[in-house]
C-alpha cells in the first residue's frame, strides 16, 4: 500500500485509488497537489476493501479490471458499507459503465481519460460533503454473521458460500430486519435499478432459503404476499418444510 501524503499539519482529505498503475496516475498525483489530499494506492480487490476499512476514505477511484476480483462486487462492497463517491475507469465499453453506473459508482469514464478531465471530474466529487461512519462491516443476530469485507457468511457456525447477488440481498434483508421490503425496492437495493423483472427477486430469495436452510435449518426471509418479504430469521421444521409461507 502506498501513501502519498501532505506536509504535516496540511489537512486535507483522503483518496483511494483501486487498480493497477492508478498509484502512478498523472491526474491522482495532481490532485493531490491541488486539492490538498493524502493518495492512497493498491493494486487488488483484497487490498482495497481493506484499506478502504482502514483509511476512511472521502474518495475512491477503482478500476474495474482487477487482477484478483470483479471490480462490480468491489463497488458493490463499497458502497453497501458507505455513501462515499466512488468514481469508476473501465476498459470494457459501454455496457460496464453502465453496469458501474447502476451498481453505485457516481461517475465512470472508459480507459485512459484525458488526465485534465479525470482530474477535473475528481475535484467536483470531492468538493461534496463529507460523508458519515461507515455501516457496520459485520451483521450479526442470533442465527447469521456476515462479515462484508471478507465476503463470508455463516449460519449457526456452519460457513455457506454465496454469490454476489445472493450475498447483498441477504446483507439488505439483514440491514432491515422486520421491515418489509417490495420487489420494486429489492431491485433498487440489490441490483441498482428496478429494470429487471419481479421474478428475479423470487428466484434469489428461493436460491437464499435453499441455501441457509440446507446449511443448517435456518428460514430467514418471510413471505408477505402481494407486497414483498420480511427478514425474520427463524428455525425451520423439523419436517424440512420452512416457516416461510412459500413464494
């Protein structure tokens, strides 16, 4: 991890730039003239969530193309931990800026941006307000813990993998305990847009009930037919029939 920092004493604010070679970005470096800011550079996925923990960041810049994860679940990460403005670089055309776009990131640009723009682009982000504290890193409550950095979930002790879709949906239900959620509002809260159909919401809260009750016999999303689910984590059966009410 490279630090790049002010004169003693010279408050500024902090960025995180995610990727590789972002550390020797023309641009990143000039802001940190001009802005007044600390620069803060890794090259992975791994790193940078956990700098990110670490360091507070009031700015990240991630490129999308990392050598050990998908730059998409990094943002998602980010941004279900914290407000912070994320600016995102990808190489991939237009459909991955959009994806970005969807998936939480304030602005994206296709690789390499013009410097001055790139920097220009930063600038305006950081001259928003600063955000809060982050969302707790770990959910816990009698049946669940999902630690979001590590990307990990167990159900009374007994680790379950999940997908990256599977993971945020669970961690939302889990923010919201005993609020019901609507379809519409599933949509925007997992996938970032409310564009996809109903019935995928349905096949990931059926994919969730499979999974966390075949781990260890644990229900936790509560159908409430007509208007959404609710995350009320209990037992399920000693028969193996859920207490969920069904789809």
């Amino acid at each position: 991890m490279e630090s790049l920092s002010r004169e003693p004493g010279d408050v500024g604010r902090k960025v995180l730039a995610i990727g590789r070679d972002l550390g020797e970005s023309g641009a990143l470096r000039g802001l940190s003239d001009r802005a007044r800011t600390e620069l803060v550079a890794v090259e992975n996925g791994d790193d940078g969530l956990r700098a990110f923990y670490e360091r507070r960041p009031d700015l990240v810049v991630i490129d999308l193309e990392l050598p050990d994860a998908d730059g998409l679940d990094v943002l998602a990460t980010i941004r279900a931990l914290s407000d912070v403005p994320v600016f995102a670089l990808t190489g991939k055309g237009e459909a991955q800026r959009i994806a970005a776009l969807r998936g939480g990131a304030d602005d994206c640009t296709s690789k390499p941006p013009p410097e001055a723009e790139l920097q220009a682009r930063l600038e305006a982000l950081l001259r928003r307000p600063r955000q809060g504290d982050l969302r707790p890193v770990v959910l816990t409550d009698e049946f669940l813990e999902i630690d979001r950095i590590r990307h990990r979930v167990s159900v009374l002790g007994n680790e379950v993998s999940l997908t990256p879709i599977e993971f945020r949906m669970l961690a939302t239900f889990a923010e919201n305990p005993g609020r019901v959620l609507g379809h519409g509002q599933l949509l925007e809260m997992v996938w970032g847009d409310r564009i996809r159909e109903r019935d995928e919401v349905k096949l990931y809260v059926s994919y969730l009930r499979r999974k966390l009750g075949g781990a260890a016999g644990v229900d936790p999303v509560e159908t409430v037919r007509g208007v959404g689910y609710r995350y009320r984590p209990r037992r399920e059966r000693k028969s193996g029939n859920p207490l969920s009410g069904g789809e």
